[in-house]
C-alpha cells in the first residue's frame, strides 16, 4: 500500500479523526501547550493542535511523507512548527512537550510498534506532561461462522489428485485482516474475552509495560454449548485520554481499522461440558519483529481432548 493510500484511509475514518479532536481539546491549553507528534505523517494530529491552540508543535516522521506535511502546513498557512525526519527513537535529545502523541495503531494492535513507540515517547515529555493514547485493551472471541475459514481453507478444493497439505499449514499460521460481523459469533457480543491490558501512563510509579504479552483465556461449556469453532477474532480498545476512546471491535460503528481473524488448523467441534482454552502470546521485541503464536486445547472433564499449536513465524513464505 503507497502513503498516500493509507492517510487517505486514515483521514476518511471520521471516528478516529472526532476522538483524536476531542483527547486533544481537553488537554491543549491555547496559547501555553507544546505538542510533540510522533509519526506525524500528513501532520494532521499537529494541525488540529495547532487550531486549538498549540503554541508550537514537532512532528517526527522517518517517511517521506514529512515533505507533504510541510506542503499542507504551507497551504493552510500554519506556523508554529518543527519537522525532523528521523525515527523517535533514534532522537537522542528529545525536545520536551506538553503533549506526546503517536497515533501508530494498526489492525493489530501493536503490529506497528505502538508499545515500544509509546515507551520511548516518555523521553519527550516535559514534568506533568500527557501521553496520548493512554492505555490499551485488547479483546478475543471464538468464532462459529466457517464464512471467513472457508474463503482461507482452499487447499483441500485444488485437486488434481495434489498433497497440498504443507502449503496449507503454512497458510493457517498466519493472522488475517478481515471485517467481522456480529453473526459470526452467534450475536453474542459476551464472548470477548479481555486478553491484554497495558497502562502507558508516564507517572514517576507507572511500570513499563513489557513487548512480550502473554494470557491464557477460557469458555465454557455455558458459552459456546455445542458450536463448532472454526477461529479466533482479535480487536482492541484504546483510551486516547480519560473518557475518549476509539474501539475496533465488531459490535460497535466500524472505523478504517478491520479484526484480525486466526484461524484454525481444524475445526473445534465442542460437546457439553467440554472448556474451550485459548493460549495467546504477542511478542514486538525488538530482536523478534512481530510474532504472534496461538495454542488452542479443548478440555473435557478437565483433560485436554485435543491441542493445536500455531504461530506466524511457521506462515513466512
């Protein structure tokens, strides 16, 4: 995807634009706050600073994108600001603002190094300054639907008498974008299970949060009764500042943001009594990348019954 397609994207998500307007109202006082916008881009969080008042802002952006920022500064006859073209973290005195704000969430929602970005971000905050967003929920929940596992699972259709098994294991250990409907998990919004949670307050007490997340979640026989359970869908909820937030999941009003599916070697096919657990780990070190790994174990009476182990880094073709 060129840059330009993805802030179209972007800045067509009248949501995100209305919730990143209203954290940044409460927080910038006219004519006193200074901002800085970590992974600025078009520069768009910086201008809506500045119409409300920001007395200066920077904008850190690596891309060349930072050209464009500066072009649509011009036009808008905006004043007030800096650029450097570099990555936050690679900025070894950082200048030190009222406000910080990265807005580098992606479907997933740490796949574009939100946490370790927002980590960094205290170095430029200035002593009783805000950090923007403020904290992270990420959410999962079964899904019952085969719609999306069908559109994924082609390899046993191809024929010609062809073993294409070792393509399609690859193919199923990856994570997908894709619009989720309520239907896929029977209506049942209750599902979602609260997998991650992370605080990136920059209080002298606030615990930085770690690159490697881990949990363990469950339903029970009393959730899913006898469905069958073909994958998982992933979406977050950020708090940009106390009592504004902008969520991804599928039972709210749709942003440019979609879910993340991952699905399943084989279908699930539960009984009564039988807990379905799902085994989640994330881990953006910096060393690892990105990786994302899922154990899915059904238990019956307490024994697991059936366990399938998948993790992207076998999907990297």
């Amino acid at each position: 995807m060129s840059e330009i397609e993805l802030h179209r994207k972007l800045l067509g998500d009248s949501a995100r634009n209305q919730a990143l307007h209203a954290a940044l109202k409460r927080v910038i006082k006219p004519g006193e706050s200074t901002l800085v916008d970590i992974g600025a881009g078009t520069g768009f969080i910086s201008f809506l600073a500045q119409q409300l008042g920001a007395k200066h802002c920077t904008l850190i952006e690596y891309s060349d994108t930072l050209a464009l920022a500066r072009e649509l500064a011009r036009v808008n006859k905006f004043s007030g600001l800096s650029f450097v073209q570099a990555h936050s973290g690679e900025i070894e005195k950082p200048p030190k603002a009222d406000v910080v704000i990265s807005e580098t969430l992606g479907n997933f929602a740490l796949e574009e190094g939100l946490l370790e970005t927002l980590v960094d971000a205290r170095r430029f905050l200035a002593a009783g300054g805000t950090l923007i967003p403020c904290g992270l929920r990420q959410f999962v929940s079964p899904v019952f639907s085969n719609r999306i596992q069908n559109e994924l699972d082609v390899w046993p259709q191809v024929g010609f008498d062809l073993d294409l098994s070792p393509a399609r294991e690859a193919a199923l250990n990856n994570m997908y974008v894709k619009t989720l409907r309520p239907a896929d998990f029977g209506g049942k919004p209750n599902l979602a299970r609260e997998w991650d949670r992370m605080n990136f307050g920059a209080g002298p007490d606030d615990e930085q949060p770690s690159s490697l997340r881990r949990a363990t979640v469950s339903w029970s026989d009393k959730d899913c009764g006898t469905k069958t359970v073909y994958g998982f869908a992933l979406w977050w909820q950020v708090e940009l500042i106390k009592g504004v937030s902008l969520s991804t999941s599928p039972f709210e009003p749709p942003t440019h943001w979609e879910q993340v599916y991952l699905p399943l070697l084989d279908a699930v096919r539960l009984r009564k009594s039988d807990t379905l657990e799902l085994n989640l780990v994330s881990d953006t070190r910096a060393e690892t990348g990105l990786r994302v790994t899922w154990q899915t174990s059904v238990r019956r009476k307490g024994k697991p019954i059936q366990t399938q182990q998948q993790d992207i880094t076998q999907g990297r073709i």
